[in-house]
C-alpha cells in the first residue's frame, strides 16, 4: 500500500508540475482555488479508482489460486474488497493532498511573469 502511495504522489506531483501553467493562467482569470482542487484531487481518484476496478477483477479472477493460500477464508468475501478499495482511495486521498496544496498556492502572476 505504501509503494502505491508513492507512486501515485510521484505522479500527481509531476503532473501538477508539468500543469503549472495552466494552473496559473486558470487562477489569474478567476478560478476559485476549489475548483482547482476538484481538478486535481479528480485526477488523482480517476487514478485510483481504474486501479481498484483493475485489482479487484484481478483478485476475483485469480480466486481460484488465492483459495488454496487462504486457510479458513473466502477469497470472494465481498467486505475484504470493499475494505481493501476503501483504503487504496483512503491512501489516494493521503498522497494527492500535497500536490493539491501546491497548486491551490501557486502565485499566477510569478508564473505569467516568467513566460
């Protein structure tokens, strides 16, 4: 869970990076600072969320191998999934919060100014 965590901050943070531009140029002409976040806490969900929907078709294929490692446990246990999709978003929520607050303090003008 921690080296998806990571990655996926390493990529929101290069992606608000690389969008920093566009980023300044929404907030010099009035974007509201929570759209901003919308924006990129969106991003960082449309992520997680094909991630999870990938993972859990992956471990509902594979149950019949999972079956012979499990002992005494259904490898279909409907709240095992949910909890483990609940804590992937809880962890994408975790790693796109940084990024979301360097974006919504990015200073438009300093940006335009080095165009």
């Amino acid at each position: 869970m921690t080296l998806a965590a990571v990655g996926l901050y390493a990529v929101m943070a290069a992606s608000v990076r690389q969008r920093d531009r566009e980023i300044g140029i929404r907030l010099a002409l009035g974007a509201a600072r929570s759209g901003i976040t919308r924006l990129v806490f969106g991003e960082g969900l449309r992520l997680a969320g094909i991630g999870a929907v990938i993972g859990v078709a992956g471990s509902l294929a594979s149950t019949r191998m999972l079956q012979s490692l499990l002992f005494e446990a259904d490898a279909r246990n409907p709240g095992m999934i949910i909890a483990a999709v609940l804590v992937t978003l809880a962890a994408c929520f975790a790693a796109c919060y940084v990024p979301v607050r360097c974006a919504t303090r990015t200073d438009p003008c300093s940006l335009l100014q080095a165009e």
